[in-house]
C-alpha cells in the first residue's frame, strides 16, 4: 500500500526526492504497483447463454459452440428496449480492414446506434498507428471514453491506475449478472484484465484453440496420401510425397511456424512452462534443439517453399494457390481461406492436422490468447459507467440474438440478404460492417459458416482434439514490463536466428551463444518478472 | 550564387545602364558582353566573394535591409512555433518520461538515456560501420545519379521525348518502401519472375534477394530505382537556366561537346551539387531506416544490414522508451550540425559558397 | 571575321537540331549510346509499373496464381476499383486530400517564397540568425508528444489546419529556392532599386518571374509532401471522415503487411486485401500527381525559353 501512496503523490505533482527514486526504480522493470493484490481480485462469475442451442455444443474449456444455421427467429437481445440510452459513447480502437464509411454516410452503424439507444463515436486507428498514437492522446490528457489496451502499451499497471477505471465493483464476481451478455464471456478471458487488485477492462474474447495446421485436403486425397502422420518421420515422408518442385509445388512455407509444429509435436513449452514457480523460456529447452534440427532436415530435403527464408507475407497466397500444401494459421483463418480461395479452386477444401508425437504417440498443442486486448474506460462517474457497460453488453450479445445478427450482418435487405435464415453480406453490407465493434468487445466466437456448414463439423472436431492436448502459456494474463518493452524486438532478432539454423544459415551449435544473448538482453529479467507475477497470484 | 549562369560568379558587374525599366519588364536578364561569357573558358576558379554589401549601394542601406527581414517573419514564426516550440519537449532525453506523468512530473534520470549508443557493443560497431559503408555508397554512386540523369535528359533530341522519359523516371518515387521491396522481390527472388525464367531456360539461378553479400547492392539499386528520377528535377531546373549564349560563345571558342559540358553546364550545377551534399551529410548517421528494416528479415541476418537507426530500434528503442529515442534525436541531430558546419567550412577552403557564408 | 563566321553557323546548327539551344549535338554513336541507356532505363520503371496497373485490373485467380503481381490482366475486370471507391470512403478523403494539398501547396509557397527572398541578401538585418534557425530545423525534429501537445493547446485537434501549418515552411525547400534566388544577375535587381522599386515590387516583377521553374519545382515538392502525408491526420484528425486520402488508403495496404503470422487468429478479422486490390490502390493514388506533374513541366521548360530568347 505504501507504494501505492508514494506513486499517487507522484501523480499529483509532489517531486519529492524519494518519489522520484521510486519511479526511477520503475523504469528498471519491476512493477510498481503492488502485485499481491491481484490474487485477492474475484472474477466475474461465468453464466453461459443457454438462449439458443448449438448444433456442436462447445465445452468449458475452449471448444467453441458450432452452429450450422443461423436461427430462423433469432432471440430479441434487449426486450426492454435500447439498453445504453443517453449520452454518446466516444471509443478508441484500431482497425485492421479499411476504413468503414462514417455513420453520417452508414446505415449499418446508424442501426447499431439506435440499437444502443445512445451514439457510438470511434476514433479508429489503423493497426499500425495504434502503438503511436495511444501514448500521443494519453499524454494529451483528453481521453475518450474508453479505448482499447494493447499488450504493446508499456508501463500498464500505473498508466491503468492513474487513468482508468477499476471496474471490480460492476462486474466483480455476482455483480456481472447485471449484464448478462458480458457473464457469458468465459473465465479465461478475463484473466489478462486484471491489474492493480482490480478488473480494468472488459475482453475481447478469442479462441482457445489458437492456431491451426492446415493441410489442403483437396491435394492429400489427389494424391491419395494420410493426412494423419502418425510421428515425425511421416510427417516428413509426406511433405516429400507432395513436394513437386518441377512444378511449383512444395509442402512448406513460413519456417518459423513450422518449428512452432514440431515444437507441439516435441511437447515443448507454449513460450513459456511453470514448473513449481520456475518459468523457462521455450527456446531455452532441449526440445528446441531437436525441433530446429529437424526444420533443418526438413529444409535440406527441399520442403520449404525457394522463397520461405526471404519472403514475408505471401504464405497465405502459397497456400491458396497451392504452391505450398501446409500452412500454420490462426483458426479463423479456416472460413477466410474457403472465402478468398475457393471460388479459384474447383474442389478447394481444407482441414487442420494436429501435431503428431514427435516418436509417436500423442503430440500437443499450443492454445492461443484467450482475449485480443480490452477494453478500459476512463475514470468517470458510477451511472457512466454503468451506461457504458450496457452498451458493452450489447456489443458482446452473442450468436443467434438479433442485436449479434445486426453486429455482424447489419440490417436485412441492405448489408445482408438471407438464404434460407443464414445471413449473406451484400456488397453493400461487406463496407459497411467494417466497423470494428470486435475491438469494442464481443461475445465468445462461435463456429458458423454459411457459404458451407459442412467445414463446421470439421472445425469443431479438430477443436475436441486439440482441447485434449492443449498446452497453455502460463504467462497469459500476466504483465512483465521487460517483455512488453524489450520483448518484441528481442523476439525478431530471435526469430531471425531461428530462421538462420533452418536455413542453414547459422550453425546449430551457435545455439547456445543465441539463448546466451537472450538472457542477457532482457530474458533473464522478463522471467524474474513473471515468476515475481506469478508468485503473487498464488498467495 | 549556387545554381546559376556562371557570369554571376564573376567579379561584381556594375549595374548596366542598358538594365532599364524596359528589360525589366521584359522579365529579361540584362545582357552583358560577349567577351565576360568566352572569358569563362579560360579562367580558373572564381575567387571568393567579399560579400553582396559589396554591391549595396551606400545610402539607406540598413532600412533596405529591414525591410528585407520582415519577409522573413511569417515563414520564420511558422518554423519557431511549429518546430522549435516542440523540440523544447527534448528535455526528456534527460528524463524517464512516460506519457501518463507528464514532463513537469517524469524523474530525471541524468545521461542514463544515451547509454544505448556509448554502451561500445560490438554489434554497434558493426552498424557504425554499415552505416559508414552505406552513406559512402549512397554519396559514390546515389548521389550523383541524377545529376548524370540530368544531363543525359538535358542533352536529349526533341522536348517532347525528353518529357516523356522524363515523366516515366520520376514515378517511382511515389512507392513506398513496401511496395518497392515487393516489386523487388517478385522480380529477383528465387521464385521471382528472372529466377524463373532463367530456371526454364535452364541457365541457373541468381541468388540475389537473401545474400547477405549483395545486400548493400540490392539496397543502393533499390534507392537508386526509386529516387533517381525524382531527383533529376531539381537539376533540370537549374539547368534551365544556363545562358544558352554560353554554349554558343564555348562552341565559337572551339570548345567541343565535352568541354561545353565541363565548362559551362556542370559549373550551373555545382553550387546546387554543392549544397544538396551539404545537407545531405546533415542527415548522414540516417541511411534508410525503413528500407531496411523490410528486408532485415529476408534472409540475409540482421548484421548484414544493421544500420544505426535500425541497432537503436532492435537494441533499445522500444515501446515506451520516450527518453531514449529523445536522446538518439539529440546526438544525431548534433553530429548533423557538426557535419554541415564542417563541410561548409570545407566548401570555404574550396572558395565555394555552400550554405551560407562565412 | 572567320571566328563569327563559325559562331553564327555554330549557332543555327545547333538551333536547328540541340535539345539545348546553342549546344553543339553530340555525335550520332554517342547520341545512339545515350538513347539505349535512358530506353534501358524507363523500361526498368515501366514494367513494373505496368505490372502495378494490370494487376489492378486482373482476377483473384490469376494474382493468386502468379503469387503477387501479373504482368497481363488475363480477364480484365474493374472490380478492384469498385470495392475500394464502394462506400464513397476514399472519394470523400480524395476531396480532402485535395483541398489540403492546393490550399497547403499555396500557403507553403507563400511563406516559403517571401522567407526565401528574405533571406537572399547576406549581410541584411537577422540574416545570419535567421538562415541558422532555419538549417537547424532539418537538423533537428521534434517528438510525437510535443507537437500533439503544441497542436492540441493550439485548438487545432480535428482542424484540417493541423494538416498545413506544422508543414508549411521546409526548410530544404527554402535553403534551396533561397539558393535559386541569390543566382539571379545581381544587376538587375540593383538596376530596379535605383529605379526606386521597392523590396515587394522587386520579389513580385523580377525574382518570382524569373525564378519560374525553381518555385515550380519546390511547389512540386510542397505538393507531393502535402499529398502523401497521413501521419499528422493520424495523430490530429481523431473523425476518419476527414482523413486525406493517404491514410485511407493506409488502412487497406499497410494494415495487411501488419497482420503477421497468427495475428489474424487474434484479430479475428479481416481477410488480408487482395493484390488487385492493393495495386488499384497504388495506381489511385498515383493518378492525380501523373496528371498535375506535366503542367508544372511546363514552367521547367519555360526557364530555357527564357534563356533561349535572349539568343
């Protein structure tokens, strides 16, 4: 409590000798505020929505809810009507598509204002210009209403104290059950919210799944190959049976992911593995050394794409086109790849392959992040908050609610037109939904695909499997101001030297040399942190 | 007295009786004898001017001159308050600042953010001289490329031709960086378009996109491709100006094409050459920072083409180090300064003029 | 008699067949040399750019096949064009950017042109001081933080001035023009003050007119920075409905190379756009600056007549 007070006095001007040294002692890294106290935080209390029944029930611990169509009379979100009415809502938050026309010009967005009773003003950022203009209007003073926190943004736990709300008392353990569509997000979410003894934001919620293996199934049964390798040398014999360099066609692309592959196939850590409070670094582990040995087989023999080590950006086209027959993805890239490719391709069709035990026997997989980033609201009176927490609510109500079809499909007969009861977008509608209201918040992704319900079945089976291997970060939801600052930069120059042994590039035995300069220049720190981290959220 | 017909840098020229209202409103250079242009030819290097007070005459010099200065105020309040103002913010290069304390809040933390750059690292070595290497590259065979593009499109046949080349050159320039490294990569790569080709035609394959060794040539080529163009335009338009009688008067004294270009075109261009290097060495520890770090992952190892801007971005300028980057801001702008006072020194020594005078 | 004999008819030969009034032509094999040199040149630029706008105009297909750019639109379609001006978002910035970029190009030239003049005459009032503020600003930028800041005490969030004033004055720009200025015959600006001309009515009768194509050339400049800037609309306009085009068009091209690999899973959004449509991207923002940039060729070409006239 002691530095709590010290910092406060900080902020309100006070340049006392022994503050400044208190922050100065910041800069190094360590966490300012008192860590002890996040343990003593109560996480919102989870109530699954049981409004509509899916056709592939999902499971507590990620599988997501599968649903072949969407209901023919979906369920009205807010009876009661608009949920948020009152003052306009200003948000800011990035955006990855282009820019969606503005609401003057928007009919989508105008319905999903009156939806919310009030006005949704977002000040969107392109992803990347967000890093640089979030610490531009934090130091500006003037804040919108709420804005969306990136892992990018450095120190946190003091920006979140000194600026925003500590949310606890709304949505702290039976408190959520006033917002029932924020309940149905589940626990795993919230857990990189939490800072300073309190809840500072609301998730984004994202699939536990994490990323996928794709093969193209279309090429495995041309080939009439198994595209289930039962160990390491069958995985490598079969990107050799679909490599055909005469005509363009190799088995891999990106290398990295490929090593994150056989890393899973070697059970090797998530990034990082807890060991009673010790935390290691995956590239730091035995597995990595074999993992990287065998990317090298793999390279040697001529797998890789000619253009793998020095084109970035053009996997996801290899894979499309087929030049390439395995690509590591995020799992939504599942419907984007049926949505971009298979109009070109007769008979395109994809599935996800889990990763083998290296020798045999079960391998593992590695989840993903659980929320994209949240959202924090500015300080501001209780109702305000309240008001801005229903509009929230509303933006997370989820599949098979009418307030989640206007969200994604906007109004009917302009931005979507139906087949059957699945919602199509329209031109029209494919501009206007651009919205980023997903980095608002959202309700729990679900399994859906109209252009083809039959990938959903697939989706979910690989989510079943890969749930029953999943091997977690144990660093999620964890904050180490080293890794945050430090943390990407190191991260390329690793990736870099990784990419350098597959190559060939850098000898393996340099290996030791690499993970030596890790350590050095911020590793040995960002695991000091995160077991300090760690250590407190266990007392 | 940098981009102009050479007459200007002889000795002070008496104002002419024959520059009356009427060539004035001509908008037509007062002419001056023939013989003051062939002399040219055969002068050696003008002598450094005494400067243009010299020219000043006497009476009501110094209202004249305050009338000069305020042309300068609207231009010069925009620059004080949009730049200046601002770059008071570079206080906390001398501070752990962080955007949520403020500047009158943030600790000072002595010189402790310059230790990125006097930490004598190795790796820093390392892009110190990449850097280096680089700037002379760029100074070597950059630099003069569009003046050599000038020229050649100077000297062209027909004006419409030479607009037309002209007008296909320069469009390069508006790519940016991305789009630049992936016209490259698609043409060069291995999978690239000439890779490709020169495979079907069984003739082997160029390794160019991810040798370390030609990473500089690749990086020169590229800067080349874009700007070149672009930067003829400014030569073009001093050549513009050249006296066309001095041609005339070179060829009359038996001069041939190549002393004509010695003589009387490149001598238009040195004060412009002259200047555009100056300031260009004022941006001299800045070698391409985004060009680079597109491509640091391609293959060829970050050393290969570790620069200055791009060790600080990999070493230490990372998110929130607000401090940090205020201090390489302040050292390279300082080593700017350095630089341009020096080489305008040198361009004295050489009896040029370079940015201001002495 | 002889020598004016050879000048005369030097002269008219060269009148007849030079670029360059006055200057002896090259030799045909050296003239042959140079036009293979610059033909080798502009297809080293034309392909590509070809490619950038058959690429515009080919199928998903056909991009997908050949893994980037195609050098023939097999089945030329405008639908990448369609989808970038559906929505009317990039026509509407397409207006701002304009407006921005003639009222910024005209103000920058204003205050450039009279700091320029200003600064033409060493050993004038301030004019050492003045000229080293200004050579240090190149030298010197200022940080993010502090010109928000600076804008934002200015009252100038969400003002399109926040796009022009912060840079209207370059100081290379005005280093150069100022270089220009000083290269003009002295005499004649002697001549006119004896005249009794005043500063004013020497910068607009002699040293504008005479300096067409130096003051073409940094409009030039002016213009293409004003056009290609996004960053301060980034920071200061906080409505995308008044973001230049640029930053627009940012969010269609530069967001995709930002979606690295698994990021989409986190993201959860957006497939990446296609080449087409980032290459009809290109070819629109390109479009513009092709169709100004032979007007102000115009001018370049003027100084020579200027110079050729006197002959």
């Amino acid at each position: 409590m002691n530095n709590h007070v010290t910092r406060r006095t900080v902020l309100r001007g006070s340049l006392g000798a022994v503050a400044g040294l208190a922050l100065a002692g910041c800069g190094g890294g360590v966490p300012a505020v008192p860590l002890a106290d996040n343990s003593k935080v109560r996480m919102p209390d989870h109530v699954p929505y049981a409004g509509v029944r899916p056709a592939f029930p999902g499971t507590e611990e990620g599988v997501l809810n599968g649903y072949l169509h969407y209901p023919g009379d979906p369920v009205v979100a807010f009876p009661g009507g608009p949920p948020a009415k009152g003052e306009p809502i200003s948000v800011m938050t990035l955006i990855y598509n282009p820019v969606p026309p503005p609401a003057s010009r928007n009919g989508y967005w105008q319905a999903l204002n009156r939806s919310l009773g009030t006005e949704l003003r977002l000040e969107i950022v392109p992803i990347a210009d967000y890093p640089t203009k979030v610490p531009v209007v934090i130091a500006g003073g003037d804040l919108p209403d709420a804005m969306c926190i990136r892992p990018e943004i450095s120190q946190r736990p003091a920006l979140l104290h000194a600026l925003f709300q500590d949310l606890s008392e709304h949505l702290s353990g039976p408190a959520i059950r006033e917002y029932p569509y924020l309940a149905n997000i589940p626990p795993q979410c919230w857990r990189s919210t939490v800072y300073n003894g309190g809840i500072y934001g609301l998730p984004m919620p994202r699939a536990n799944v994490g990323s996928v293996m794709f093969y193209r199934a279309d090429r495995m049964r041309e080939r009439s190959l198994d595209p289930r390798p039962a160990d390491f040398a069958e995985f490598r014999r079969l990107c050799a049976d679909l490599a055909d360099p005469r005509r363009s066609r190799y088995a891999l692309g990106d290398p990295l992911t490929t090593v994150y592959f056989l890393m899973e196939m070697l059970g090797g850590p998530n990034f990082w593995r807890e060991d009673g409070g010790r935390f290691t670094y995956w590239l730091e582990t035995e597995e990595i050394r074999q993992a990287l040995d065998a990317a090298r087989q793999l390279a040697r023999a001529g797998l890789f794409h000619p253009d793998a080590f020095t084109v970035l950006n053009k996997f996801k086209d290899w894979f499309g086109s087929g030049q390439i027959a395995l690509h590591y993805d995020g799992n939504s890239g599942w419907n984007d790849f049926y949505r971009l490719y298979a109009q070109n391709t007769p008979g395109f069709a994809i599935d996800g392959m889990l990763a083998p035990g290296f020798d045999g026997g079960p391998g593992t997989h590695w989840s993903g992040v659980s929320s994209f980033a949240f959202l924090s609201l500015k300080k501001a009176p209780r109702e305000r908050i309240r008001q801005i927490l229903r509009a929230c609510d509303a933006l997370a109500a989820p599949f098979g609610t009418d307030a989640y079809k206007l969200r994604k499909y906007g109004v009917q007969g302009v931005d979507h037109t139906l087949q059957g009861s699945d919602p199509l977008l329209t031109p029209t509608g494919k501009v206007q939904t651009t919205v980023p209201t997903i980095f608002v918040t959202d309700a729990p992704q679900s399994l859906y695909f109209p252009e083809n319900p039959a990938v959903v079945p697939l989706q979910h089976a690989f989510q079943k499997r890969a749930l029953d291997v999943l091997v977690t970060n144990p660093a999620e939801g964890m904050y180490s101001e080293t890794d945050v600052t430090t943390g990407p930069t190191l991260l390329l120059r690793m990736n870099d030297e990784l990419k350098g042994v597959v190559q060939g590039r850098v000898p393996l035995s340099s290996w030791d040399a690499t993970v030596r300069t890790w350590r050095r220049e911020g590793g040995d720190r960002m695991r000091a942190e995160y077991e300090r981290y760690w250590e407190s959220s266990r007392s | 007295m940098f981009v102009t017909s050479p007459e200007c840098t002889g000795s002070p020229v008496p104002p002419l009786p024959s520059a009356s209202h009427h060539a004035i409103r001509e908008r037509e250079p007062a002419h001056r004898p023939e013989g003051h242009a062939m002399s040219l030819l055969t002068r050696q290097k003008p002598r450094r001017r005494s400067g243009a007070s010299a020219v000043d005459p006497p009476r009501g010099g110094a209202r004249r001159d305050r009338a000069l200065f305020w042309f300068t105020v609207p231009g010069l309040a925009v620059v004080l308050l949009f730049h200046y103002v601002p770059l008071l913010g570079h206080v906390i290069a001398f501070q752990d600042y962080q955007p949520f304390i403020g500047i009158w809040h943030s600790p000072w933390v002595g010189f402790a953010n310059f230790s990125v750059l006097f930490n004598g690292e190795e790796k820093l070595v390392i892009a110190l001289v990449n850097t280096l290497q680089l700037l002379l590259i760029q100074v070597v065979f950059v630099f003069p490329a569009p003046i050599l593009l000038a020229l050649a499109l100077n000297s062209l046949l027909g004006e419409r031709l030479k607009r037309v080349v002209q007008n296909v050159l320069y469009l390069p320039h508006f790519l940016s960086w991305v789009v630049v490294v992936a016209i490259f990569q698609q043409m060069l790569s291995d999978g690239g378009l000439v890779n490709v080709f020169l495979r079907a035609q069984e003739l082997g394959t160029f390794n160019i996109i991810g040798n370390p060794e030609l990473f500089k040539a690749l990086l020169t080529s590229q800067v080349i491709w874009k700007d070149t163009g672009w930067g003829t335009i400014l030569f073009l338009a001093a050549l513009s100006r050249v006296d066309t009688n001095l041609y005339e008067a070179a060829a009359a004294d038996g001069a041939g094409r190549w002393r004509q270009t010695w003589h009387v075109t490149l001598p238009a261009l040195r004060g412009l050459v002259i200047l555009l290097l100056i300031l260009r060495l004022g941006d001299a520890l800045s070698v391409g920072f985004e060009q680079i770090i597109l491509q640091q992952q391609s293959g060829v190892g970050i050393q290969a083409g570790e620069v200055l801007d791009t060790y600080v971005y990999n070493n230490g300028l990372v998110a929130g180090q607000w401090g940090e980057s205020a201090a390489i801001g302040l050292v390279k702008g300082i080593v700017g300064v350095a630089l341009v006072l020096g080489a305008n020194r040198v361009a004295h020594l050489f009896g040029e003029e370079g940015i201001y005078r002495r | 008699m002889s020598a004016a004999q050879t000048y005369r008819s030097t002269a008219a030969r060269s009148r007849a067949r030079a670029a360059v009034p006055g200057r002896t032509p090259a030799s045909p094999p050296w003239r042959a040399a140079k036009g293979v040199l610059l033909l080798i040149c502009c297809l080293l630029v034309i392909v590509p750019f070809l490619s950038i706008v058959a690429t515009s105009l080919a199928d998903n297909e056909q991009v997908t096949e050949a893994g980037g750019f195609v050098l023939w639109p097999e089945r030329p379609s405008f639908a990448a064009y369609s989808a970038v001006l559906a929505g009317g978002v990039v026509t509407r910035a397409l207006a701002v950017s304009v407006g921005v970029t003639v009222a910024g190009t005209a103000l920058a030239l204003l205050s450039s042109i009279t700091l320029a003049y200003g600064l033409s005459r060493p050993g004038t009032f301030g004019h050492r001081p003045v000229l080293m503020i200004l050579l240090f600003s190149l030298l010197f930028t200022p940080g993010v933080i502090p010109s928000y800041l600076l804008i934002k005490q200015l009252g100038l969030i969400n003002s399109y001035w926040s796009l022009i004033l912060p840079t209207m004055v370059n100081a290379f720009n005005v280093i150069v023009l100022r270089a220009f200025f000083m290269g003009l015959p002295r005499e004649l600006l002697d001549a006119a003050r004896i005249d009794g001309a005043n500063a004013l009515q020497i910068l607009r009768r002699i040293v504008v007119p005479l300096s067409r194509a130096a003051i073409a050339v940094v409009g030039l400049f002016y213009a293409v920075s004003f056009w290609n800037a996004f960053f301060n609309a980034m920071l200061y306009m906080n409505e995308s409905e008044s973001w230049p085009m640029q930053l627009v068009l940012r969010t269609y091209v530069v967001n995709n190379a930002a979606i690295g690999a698994g990021e989409v899973s986190v993201a959860g959004a957006a497939l990446p756009p296609s080449y087409a449509l980032q290459a009809a991207i290109l070819v629109l923002s390109i479009v513009p600056i092709v169709v100004v940039y032979p007007f102000l060729q115009r001018h370049l070409r003027k100084g020579v007549m200027i110079g050729a006239v006197k002959g």
